[in-house]
C-alpha cells in the first residue's frame, strides 16, 4: 500500500460506509484486512458497538490502535490475524456490518466470505469495495487478480449469501461496492 496520506485521499470513508449501509442502528461491526484504519475508524465513530479489526500485518494493527487511541475510541478491539486460516474466533451471528474492502483480491477470498458469512447476523450486511477494472485507476491490485462484482456475487451465492446490485460510489469514483446479506431461510434451503 502507497502512505497513508496518499491512500486515503481516494476515499471518503463516512460517505462510503453510509452507500453501504454501515449507520449508527450497527452494533457490532468488523472489518477484515483494516491495512491503516482508514475504515476502521470511521466506522468506530458510528457504530453503537465494537469494531473488531483484523489485519495480517502486525504494522498495520499498531498503526489502527495508535489511531484509535488517539482520537479516544475506546470501542476499537484491533487484532494481528490471518483471517484466512484462522478465521476470526467471533462467535456465530454476532456482526451486524462487516467490511470487505480492498481484500477481496486475495486468493482465499471465498474463505474470507465465508467466514463473513458465518459471524453476520440475520439483518446484518456485509459491505464490499474494490478498484475498477473498466478503467484505470491510480493505485490497486494487478487487473487481473482484482476481483468482479460479478465473481463476488457468485462466491457469495456459494456460502448462502444474496448480493444488491452494482452501488455507485459517485464519492469514490476508482471503486465498486455491492452488500450482502444472508439469504432467507427458504432460498438457503431450496437446491
Ligand atoms: C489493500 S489493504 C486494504 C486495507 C483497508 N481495508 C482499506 O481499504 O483501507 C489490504 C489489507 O489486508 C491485509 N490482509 C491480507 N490478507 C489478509 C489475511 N489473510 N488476513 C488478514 N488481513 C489480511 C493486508 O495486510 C492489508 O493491510
């Protein structure tokens, strides 16, 4: 990832988490992969719970808690984890939002969902973001390994999740966005 300063001015975290619908009915909300905690910490402003944030990189947890402390949010519990192996420990159905962004360019991206998957509750959301692919873009990922809005439909669909349609970011022009929810009990069930 380029510095922080130059990573966040291509987002704006309150609007894009609002489009997603991350708003102060959350409680518990999770991101997974929270790099700076430029997301981290926005959401900590609004959700009346937790922000539980996980991050491989030990960097990037020091540098999430150190923002956090420093703007006093005592409600942001930041971990060193590869969620990809090891999930997130949470118990079932316990998140009301969690963050999918910039990650889901990893190879073990349907582990990721399906861990998302398993800690949402029945009217949580999951929201996801990544970098466009139908034009170029300052920063992100390879083209090719960057995930399509329509290939995370498709994982999602294979760990019982229904996707929205295409969201428009007009705060965020490099990125798509997409929710998920949990999908209803007759449609999980159904062949
Ligand atoms: C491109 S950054 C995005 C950070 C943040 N979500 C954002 O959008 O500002 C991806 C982050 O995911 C982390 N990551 C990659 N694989 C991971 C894994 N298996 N478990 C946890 N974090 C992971 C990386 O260390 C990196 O900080």
């Amino acid at each position: 990832m380029p510095d922080p300063a130059y990573w966040e001015t291509f987002f704006d975290p309150h609007c894009i988490l609002s489009r997603l619908g991350c708003d102060g009915s959350r409680r518990n909300v999770v991101e997974f992969g929270c790099g700076y905690g430029t997301f981290t910490i926005s959401a900590a402003k609004i959700a009346r719970g937790t922000v539980f944030a996980f991050d491989i990189e030990p960097e990037m947890v020091e540098l999430t808690q150190a923002r956090a402390d420093a703007q006093g949010l005592s409600n942001v519990a930041v971990s060193v984890r590869d969620c990809c192996e090891n999930g997130t420990e949470l118990d079932d159905q316990s998140i009301d939002f969690v963050m999918l962004f910039n990650i889901l360019h990893i190879e073990q991206s349907l582990e990721l969902l399906r861990e998302a998957s398993r800690i949402l509750s029945s009217s949580g959301v999951i929201g996801v973001i990544h970098w466009r692919s139908d034009i170029s873009t300052p920063r992100g990922p390879s083209v090719e390994i960057r995930p399509s809005l329509e290939t995370v439909r498709d994982l999602g669909d294979s760990v019982g999740l229904d996707s929205s349609d295409l969201i428009e970011l007009d705060c965020c022009s490099w990125h798509w966005g997409l929710t998920l929810r949990r999908q209803s009990f007759r449609k999980a069930r159904s062949p």
